[in-house]
C-alpha cells in the first residue's frame, strides 16, 4: 500500500470538510485535520474544543464523526510548534517559518507511517502559501466554491471576522497587496456586521457590497495563488450533479486509490445565498491593479471553470 499523503487546500466553507471526512473514515487513513488551527497551541484551548465538539460540529455544519483534533492530543513537539513556531494570520503571505512549517508536516507524516497509515491533511490556514504545501510529494486536491454561496456561509459562521483581523495585520506590516484594501475600510467606515430579525443581515445595501467586495479581493487573491500550482481541482457546487460526481470519483481513485462516494451530498440552499452583491468600482479598479486577472483568465479557461465562475470571469473582462 502506498503511503503518499493526501492534502484537502480549500477555502473557507468550501466543503474541504466534507471531502476530509470521506477519506477519513477508510481505516487505511490517519487524518490532521486543520494541523495549523490555533487550538493547537495549548492544551486549555484543545481541551475546550473537546467538550465543545458536538455543538461545534452543528454550528458549523460538519460531518466529522471524531474530535477534529483527535489525532494531535498530547503530543508535546504539535503544541510547542503551534505555541512557538507558528504566525497564526490566515492570507500571511511573507513568512519566515516557511521551514519550519515544512519540517511540521514532515513530523506530522512520519507519526502516520509510524502507523502504516496514509497521513490525511485538510488545510485552509495557509491557503495564500501554498509553497509549503507544494513542497510535499502528496495527492494535492484543491475544492472551489462560488464566491457568493462562500461570502453568504462565512457571514453565518463568523461574520467575516478572520478577514478583518487578517487585513487589519498586514497593514500593520505592510505587507502588500493588503495596504490599499485596508485604507478602503477605514475610508468608507465599514460596520460590524450585525444580526437582524435572527438573520445574518446588512444594515443597508451599500455596506453588503461593502462588505462583499472586500470579500472578493481576498477570494480572488486566494484564487491567483493557489492556480499556480498542480492541484487536482473540484468544483464544490457541481457536485450536486451525478455525472460530475462520477467523473470526481474516478479521478480521485486514480489520484488516491480510493473509492469516494459523493451519493450523499447535498447543497443547503439558503435563500440569502441568491442575493447576489455588487463589486464596489473602487474595488473593482484595485483587483485589476493588484491580481494578476489575465493569468486567473487564463487558468480559470483552460481547467474549464470560467463557466462555473461567470460573473467573476465578466468581472475579469471588465
């Protein structure tokens, strides 16, 4: 049996969970699930997640059936890495643990072989550094969502706090593309997001596309990135269909060597997901200044999803 590691990259709320816990329940895997999450760096915070779990796992819509974390309890080298090594800032591009980071994964892999185990990973802390990823001979699979449906789940979870605390460092570091961005919030004085009639909501339709556009930046961002590298890709909306998932599933066993069943994959249609945002003209003129859209054009066209991604793609043209 070989042993050469799978690594789930994904954004946010983009099913990597989902396809992290088929894999996970074949007994020839060991799965790290999320092995930069900031939980992992003390064991109050690991021990909190655990009695936590079960409504973790309804709140975020989750199918995980074991403790997210199960398999990095009471190793003391994770917790000093996470405690120590580790700049927990989710879009940080500059790093100078890179090696570090690597040797991390490389520690995490052994343990699984140690066990005559395939390591397991789903990532999405790192997922504007994928060079750390990419160091690693591994099955890469990438999984992509629409934007909008992305925008509207990461609202609900956590009110798009972890880009703002992401934005708001990077300026303080300066470090680009972020700077203008954040000049953008402080400018236009963007809002906390707050909760109206029990629903996720905006105060007024100019803070959505506010809100929105800023949300896209970093999506695109994201996308620009992660379409450098030999990612095996999904199309997280389009499993919905069963010719895709069949296609997915015999790609994925000629990847991995594993039988992966979508049959029991569903799409929670919200209805908020179908109201769709406008981009903001300033930001709109800062994308083009700052991503590089002819080589997203470019790849979005030549893996077959500029159909998929349509407005973003007429966005691009724009």
């Amino acid at each position: 049996m070989s042993l050469k590691p799978i690594i789930i990259q994904n954004f946010f709320r983009s099913g990597g969970s989902y396809l992290y816990d088929l894999f996970n329940n074949k007994s020839e895997t060991l799965g790290f699930y999320e092995p930069f999450h900031e939980s992992l760096s003390s064991k109050e915070k690991l021990k909190k997640e655990k009695d936590n779990f079960n409504k973790l796992k309804e709140e975020l819509s989750h199918t995980n059936k074991e403790f997210y974390f199960e398999n990095f309890l009471d190793d003391e080298f994770i917790l000093k890495f996470n405690s120590e090594k580790f700049q927990r800032f989710i879009f940080l591009m500059k790093r100078n643990d890179t090696e570090d980071c690597k040797k991390y994964l490389e520690y995490l892999i052994k343990i699984a072989k140690k066990k005559n185990k395939i390591p397991l990973f789903k990532i999405n802390r790192l997922y504007l550094n994928p060079d750390i990823i990419n160091s690693i001979s591994s099955s890469k699979i990438f999984l992509y969502r629409d934007p909008v449906s992305t925008f509207w789940s990461n609202i609900k979870l956590n009110r798009l706090n972890p880009f703002y605390y992401s934005l708001d460092y990077h300026w303080k570091k300066k470090i680009e593309p972020f700077n203008e961005l954040y000049d953008f919030v402080i400018k236009n004085k963007i809002q906390r997001i707050e909760i109206i009639n029990n629903k996720f909501n905006f105060k007024n339709e100019e803070q959505l596309n506010l809100h929105y556009s800023i949300f896209v930046f970093f999506w695109l961002k994201g996308l620009e990135e992660n379409l450098k590298y030999d990612f095996f890709n999904i199309y997280y909306n389009d499993l919905i269909d069963k010719e895709y998932q069949d296609e997915i599933s015999n790609k994925l066993k000629d990847l991995t060597s594993f039988n992966i069943n979508f049959i029991d994959f569903k799409i929670f249609n919200n209805p908020i997901y179908e109201n769709k945002p406008k981009i903001n003209d300033e930001i709109k003129n800062l994308i083009i200044k700052k991503i590089d859209t002819i080589k997203i054009k470019e790849e979005l066209k030549n893996r077959k999803f500029d159909i998929n991604f349509k407005e973003i793609y007429e966005l691009l043209e724009s």
